[in-house]
C-alpha cells in the first residue's frame, strides 16, 4: 500500500475543524442579516429647530443633505379659525380592531387591536385593547416607539384643504365625514367602512364642486411611525430588536424595505433613491411583527418617497423629544381638476394589525412582501402553513413548534441517519485510535496514514458526516426564520412560566436545560483530536450556545431543544447498534 501524502489525509484535527465550521456557519448568520446600527435622528439645532420654516426654504437646490427637510407635496393651510379637537366617531369589531375618528380635517385619530392574543395583558387587571396607533401628542415617549394615524391629505388649488369635519351619519362600523372648503367652496366628504374580517379600514373621499370655476386638488397619503434609539439598538445576538422600523414602498416588480439607518444614508447619495414612480401599488411601514399601510386602486398611485423629517409626520422639529426618530413613507396619489358641478369620487384601503400571511394576502397580493423571510421564503411559507395546521390540531403555539421541529426532523432523517452512523462508526473505533495516538505521537506521518489504514478496515469516512450537516443547513435557518418572523408567536403562551414565545425565556430556564443537553451531546460524540480540542468541544461550545440562547426568543430555544432531543435520541439508537458490531471486530 502507497502511503498517502500528509496534507491529503484525513486526520482528527479534520473532524474537530467540520464540527466548529457548524459554529462558524451558525454565528455567520448574524453578518447575512446583522441588526442594524443604532440610529440617529439627523442632526438639528436648536437654532435651526426654533427657525424651521425659515431654514426649510430653498431645501431643494440645497443638494441631498438637505433633502432630510423636503417640503411635502400638500403645502401648509391658510390661517383658519380655531376649532376644539373632538373625537366624532368610534367603529368598533370588538373581537378584531376599532378606530376613532377626529373632526382634525376627518381623519382617523387612532387605531385599536382588540384581538385576544394582541390585547395588552397587565396582571390584576382586565385585558385592554392593544393601542396600536396612537397620535403623537398622546405617546411621545423617546424611549417607546409606535405607529402613527395614517392620513390622507388634500389639497384645493394649491393649498391645504384642512378644516373642523362633522358627522354626517354613523353605525357601529361606519361614519361618514363632511366638510366644506371656505376657500374655494369645495364640498369634502369622507365615508369610513371598518372591515370586520381583517384588519382594514375602506375610505371613500367624494369631492363636489358646486361653484361656477373650475378647482385643482392633489391628494397624497402618508404613514408614519416613531422610532426609540433605545429600542432599535437593543438587539441581542441573532435577535434584531422587534420596535426596529422600516418604510415599504412596493413598486413595478421591485420592493423597497429601508430602515432609518439606510434612508439616512440614501438621503445623502444621489445614487441611491428615496423617492420611487413606476407602478407604485402599495406603501407602509412596519416592523417584526405590526405594520400600517395603504393601498389605492390600481393606476391611482403616482409615486412613493421616504422621509425623515418631523414635519413629514406632522410634528414640529421643535417638539420632538430626543431619542425620538420619525419615519415617514408618502405616496403622491392622481390629482385632477374639479370642473364646475363635478362630483370626484375615490377609494382607498387602509391596513393596521398583525403581519399574518392569510390576512395581508386578502388584502393586497403583494402585502405579504412585509414579512421578511430572507433568502429562504420558498421553505418558510409552507413551514409557517404547517404551524398553523398543528396549532389548529393542539391549540398551543408551543405544541405547534414542537411538533414541526418533529416534523422537520423525520423529513431529514436520511441525511441525520448518515450523519450519526459516521459518528458512531468513529465512536467505535475510538479505543484502536487512541491507541495509534499513544504509539505514533513523535511521528505525525506515520499516525496520519496507520488512522488512514483503520477507517479503511471499518469502511469509515470521518468526514462523511459533514455533507448532510451542510445540506441541512438551509433547512434550519428556514425553520428559524420561520419562528423569527411568526406574529402568531408575539404574546402566545406555551406552559408555566413562558407566557409570550416570541420573548425570551424571563427565568432562563429553556436556556440552561438546551445547555445540559448540548454538552450530554458533545459527550456522546467520538474524541479524535487531542486533549485541548475535545476540552473545547466538551465545554466551551455548550457554554457558548447557552450564552446565546439567553436572549432568543422562548420559541426558538423551544425548537433548538426540541431538534437537539431528538438528535441525542437518533444518536444513541445508532451506537447502540453499532456497538456490538465494534466488539466483533
């Protein structure tokens, strides 16, 4: 027999190197997808803060950076005469959403989630509804973040068409809105239909020109959200923060998805745009597990733009606590003229609630885009379709998840199978070879191919392990991302003392458990490498994974226990039968 030539041989140092590449592999999913920097708002003076209309003009020839204070398309309205602020009409579907409707130019003033699972839970109390949308004047908190009314704006011949509305009828899921321009004399209506089956709300604007001239308007809608610096920075290993906010823009066949930390940047190169106009069909913002967003009827949108000044949201710089950063996504909408007698009719589509397939998708075909299942969506979404069809068996999201992982584990049996028979074909040969270690351990050659010689007389590959633990890889990161990104996960009990999956376990336990049987796993595995080697593996990669399950969501570890039970299970079958062909040979 030819020797084989030292660097083609398959010595221990290949195993314990195939086994930390996993490592490797799984910690270089935080560089695919990392959570982005923390954010800042763009820097203000306070000077430039007191003087903000003054500073704002000329913004447009001033180059990109001033772009971060771009007017808005509907511009100021004249001075009117003041009004007092009312709440006109509350809808309501009390075991799904309700808004309430203001007087403030008809628009909506708030938005409610009332669904179980996402009302707010406050223990020696009554459930409350999830406050989902709220106005900023009622939650400028800088170290919350929340979703803004969403608007939409009119304006009359050049100017804001703003005003006191009043009621002209209402029921308990609809009202309809009046008002009437004393500028140009234009008659303003605006019916609201609260949809009892998804989280939609369908406005019908009616514009009637009664005069002897002809009136322009333009319309526009706007979404917007307040991002704590606190809360975006917060993420954890693997863990993105879920209060990190983006602007969506769904365009043509593309779909834009920018963080603040992006638009910032984007707002600064001429390159990269903000601003988009072809086919635009939908626009929103968002985050893990919530969005808000709006959508015409198809041909009405003229284009979508992201912003990060206050003004874009309707606050004042000057009033904008700091830690605070404001997100705005716009979508300019068909304008027209109002000839004399014309009666304009238009209807839009407001979406506010839980980012759950079925019901984005009833919505608007492409609103599912919102949910980020990265690079593996063609595995995610029917993963996602087969919790659901195992909550709906066992009512229990943590039942649901267990009996995936169970699931995903029988579906790659062959390829675990081959993967555990490597290790416990290595695990039987382990005495013969520690054996050449002690005789061979001043010669590295001879070593390399007497371990050569052995594997070949037990037809064992010690690599052989490693082909399947990569062709499981996009399964696994599907699966994860899959949890990662279930609304249906935000709030949903499991048993004891985990009362919210999508959150981390708060006494640590799942954690420390997954730790205990990460290392009852590394000592079932075979020790082929020296003795600072199997150290490592024994003890430093089990306190490693427990360090970073501290902080991933109770679902998740749930999975990751679950799939290493059941690989400990796999594990010891296999040697059991392996073993007494060892002692044979």
């Amino acid at each position: 027999m030819t020797p084989n030539k030292p660097q083609d041989a398959f010595d221990q140092q290949r195993l314990f190197y195939a086994v930390a590449a996993s490592a490797v592999i799984l910690m270089a999913w935080q560089f695919l997808f990392p959570p982005p920097p923390p954010t800042t708002q763009p820097a203000v003076s306070e000077a430039a803060r007191r003087d903000a209309p003054a500073a704002h003009q000329g913004a447009a020839e001033a180059g990109p950076i001033a772009r971060l204070f771009a007017p808005p398309r509907v511009e100021p309205p004249l001075p009117a005469q003041a009004f007092e602020r009312e709440i006109l009409a509350e809808l309501n579907k009390e075991d799904l959403h309700g808004l309430s409707l203001t007087n403030d130019d008809g628009q909506i003033e708030a938005w409610s989630i009332n669904e179980a699972q996402y009302r707010l839970k406050r223990e020696g109390s009554e459930d409350q509804p999830f406050n989902f949308i709220k106005p900023f004047s009622a939650a400028a908190d800088p170290n919350k973040g929340f979703f803004m009314p969403p608007k939409l704006d009119l304006s009359l011949d050049g100017q804001a068409a703003q005003g006191a509305y009043t009621v002209a009828e209402k029921t308990k899921t609809t009202a309809t809105l009046k008002y009437r321009d004393p500028r140009t004399g234009i008659h303003v209506e605006r019916s609201y239909t609260l949809n009892p089956d998804n989280y939609t709300v369908q406005l019908k604007l009616k514009l009637e020109n009664p005069t002897g001239r002809g009136v322009p308007f333009d319309l526009s809608a706007r979404l917007s959200a307040a991002q704590s610096e606190e809360e975006a920075s917060g993420g954890m290993m693997f863990m993105p923060p879920i209060h990190l906010y983006e602007a969506l823009c769904h365009h043509g066949e593309a779909f834009e998805r920018e963080q603040v930390s992006s638009i910032e940047e984007n707002l600064k190169d001429d390159d990269d745009p903000t601003r988009f106009t072809d086919k635009v069909t939908w626009v929103g913002v968002d985050n893990r597990y919530f969005m808000s967003a709006f959508a015409p009827i198809e041909g009405e949108a003229e284009g979508c733009e992201f912003f990060l000044d206050p003004r874009q949201a309707g606050v004042d710089p000057a009033a904008l606590p700091r830690g605070l950063t404001l997100l705005t996504t716009r979508m300019d909408l068909k304008g027209g003229e109002l000839k004399p007698g014309d009666i304009v009719e238009r209807q839009y589509t407001w979406y506010a609630g839980p980012k759950k397939l079925d019901r984005l998708r009833s919505v608007y075909p492409t609103l599912d885009n919102a949910i980020d299942f990265g690079f593996f969506a063609v595995i995610c979404e029917p993963m996602l379709w087969l919790m659901r069809v195992f909550y709906d068996f066992g009512g229990n999201w943590g039942l649901a998840i267990i009996l995936l992982t169970l699931f995903v584990k029988l579906l790659t049996f062959p390829l675990t199978h081959k993967q555990y028979k490597s290790m416990a074909g290595m695990k039987v040969v382990q005495p013969e070879m520690k054996a050449l270690q002690a005789k061979y351990k001043e010669d590295k050659v001879k070593l390399q191919q007497e371990m050569m010689v052995l594997y070949k007389k037990h037809n064992i590959n010690p690599l052989a392990g490693c082909l399947p633990l990569i062709l499981m890889m996009p399964i696994y990161f599907a699966l994860y991302r899959t949890i990662y990104s279930a609304v249906e996960l935000y709030q949903a009990d499991f048993i004891f003392w985990i009362k919210d999956l999508s959150q981390m376990d708060p006494y640590y336990v799942t954690p420390l458990l997954l730790g205990v049987l990460m290392f009852l796993q590394t000592r079932m595995n075979p020790s082929t490498g020296d003795e600072m080697q199997q150290k490592i593996m024994m003890w430093f990669m089990p306190i490693m994974f427990t360090g970073m399950m501290l902080f991933l969501p109770s679902g998740l570890v749930l999975y990751i226990a679950v799939n290493t039970v059941l690989g400990i299970a796999q594990q010891y079958v296999l040697m059991q039968k392996a073993q007494p062909q060892g002692a044979k040979a």
